[in-house]
C-alpha cells in the first residue's frame, strides 16, 4: 500500500529537500521508491525533486511507494493481543512459544503472520508488518513492529540504544544482601559449533543491568535491563551468576517448566511519528509466570 506522511518545514532543519527527508527518518531506499513506485513527493502540493530548496513553513506530503508483497507469507488467524497502536506502528503481546519473524522451517504463525491475519479482519490488507524489536520464541513479551516500510526506516534511525526493553525473570537460588543489585559485565560469545553462548574472554561486550524484586527459598523475581542486545543475553547472565532462569535446560536444569521463565515487560522509546515524545509500554506477567512463582511461594 502507499502511505502519506506531512511534514512542516522548520527554521533549522536542512534547507535540501532530499536532506531534509533524510533527517527527518526517510531512508535513501524509502525515497527511490516514491519517486519510481507509484509515490509521490510533494512541497505545498507541487512534485519537487530532491534537489529543490526548502522554506521554513513549507508543507512537504510525502506519499511512499507500494511496497512488494512476499507472496510465500500467508496470514494467521490466531489471536493478537495489542498493547499500544498507532496507524503506523504497533506494540503487541507476544506469548512464548511463537516466532517474531517466520523461519525456513515455520513459517504459518509467527508474529508476522498473525498481523497479517489482524489486519485483514480490520480490511487493511495492504499493511505489511515489519519487526522492528524481536523476542525468542520462548520469551514472551512486548514486541514493536511497524506497519509499513516508512515506519521501519524511521524506528531504525533512531538506534538501538534509544530503545528501553525491562524484563522479569524468575531464577533459581537467591542472591545475597549485597548482590541484590548490580550490572553484569560480562563477554558472550558462541560455546561450540551450536545455538549456545557463554561467557568467554574473546566474545562480544555484554551488559545486562539487575535488580533483585523478591526472593522466596530456592527461587528469586528479577528485574532486567538490557544495555546491549547480544544472542540469549540474559540467559547466559544469569547463569554465569549461578542463577538460570526456570525453565531453560539449555542454561541451567530441567526443572519441568514448559519454557524460560523471562517476560519483555516495559517498552519505551522515543515515537518518530510524534517530535520523538516517549512511548511507554507495560504489560502484566503472562499466567504461567505468575502461577509458577504463587507456587514457588506457597
């Protein structure tokens, strides 16, 4: 589908068309598309090349360019829970056990699939959802995606280090009075020719930000923060700490819980649709969680 973005031009934004799209969250590729896909790039409703000069106060409407439809993905008709919606992007609940983005090998229900399905029900057919933050299958959670490719060149503009995710995990053991805070700073790096990380000297830099909520015999509530996004990170964290989360045998034991014990709770970012006003997204701990931990208590 073709979507329609205004913008008003300000005193100090840059005065070059092409530049000021640019700054302003529009990708090189996004551009060539409206001016040969069917778009449109408009200053106070006249067609401008990129080259034209700009007023402050000038209105320029930028219509993008129809976005090619993979025709091997089809829609799902499973549920989507969404926590915060704009007609640009989505934030939605993800439950564990479902893909963000199709795999070679399963490719009918992932996140993508089923906001195909969500959006037919509400006959926006020609959106096309584009992840922008992802979980893995086992961690369930908040997950931003956006609903056209404007929307993800914009979100990707922002940088990585712009996004907030907090998450809670219930682990094994407890953790010291004066453990109960603290950052981890550890390296994670590949352990063997498989999908398991370690902590090796040679790996990539990893911090993951902690706090310790609530602790019952043998098993404790944290809070976590990551502060870089390296491959199972919190995971492979908390178990170099001696404390895995429930429900990992990758990391830890097996301990009859279905999947890990880790939920994307709190979502904030800076909404590049909106002058970048903070979006803050929260969510409750899914059920299986919170009966595990009422059993942990009890």
């Amino acid at each position: 589908m073709t979507s329609l973005f205004k913008l008003v031009v300000q005193e100090k934004d840059p005065k070059k068309l092409g530049s000021f799209l640019l700054k302003n969250g529009f990708s090189h590729q996004a551009l060539i598309k409206a001016r040969h896909r069917h778009g449109m790039i408009l200053v106070n409703h006249k067609r401008r090349y990129l080259s034209f000069h700009l007023s402050a106060g000038d209105e320029v409407i930028f219509v993008s360019g129809e976005e090619k439809k993979n025709q091997f993905l089809k829609p799902s008709n499973n549920p989507v829970d969404p926590g915060f919606e704009t007609k640009n992007y989505i934030v939605l609940n993800k439950p564990a056990g479902v893909l963000s983005i199709p795999s070679r090998y399963e490719d009918n229900d992932a996140v993508v699939n089923r906001l195909m399905g969500y959006f037919l029900q509400q006959n926006k057919k020609d959106l096309k959802p584009h992840v922008i933050t992802r979980l893995d299958r086992d961690t369930s959670g908040l997950v931003l995606v956006g609903k056209n490719a404007i929307a993800h060149a914009r979100f990707s503009k922002i940088g990585k280090d712009n996004f907030v995710k907090k998450y809670h995990a219930i682990v094994h053991g407890n953790f010291a009075e004066d453990e109960l805070t603290g950052i981890i700073d550890e390296p994670i790096g590949k352990e063997g020719d498989g999908v398991k990380r370690a902590v090796v000297a040679n790996g990539k830099k990893a911090q993951t930000r902690y706090r310790v909520l609530k602790q019952v015999e043998g098993a404790s509530l944290v809070e976590l923060r990551l502060l870089t996004g390296r491959t199972h990170q919190i995971r492979v964290h908390m178990a170099y700490l001696g404390h895995p989360l429930f429900g990992d045998p990758l990391y830890g034991i097996n301990d009859n819980f279905s999947r890990q014990a880790l939920n994307c709770f709190y979502l904030a970012f800076p909404d590049p649709f909106d002058n970048e006003r903070k979006q803050e997204i929260q969510i409750k701990d899914p059920e299986d969680m919170s009966k595990l931990w009422q059993k942990l208590v009890n």
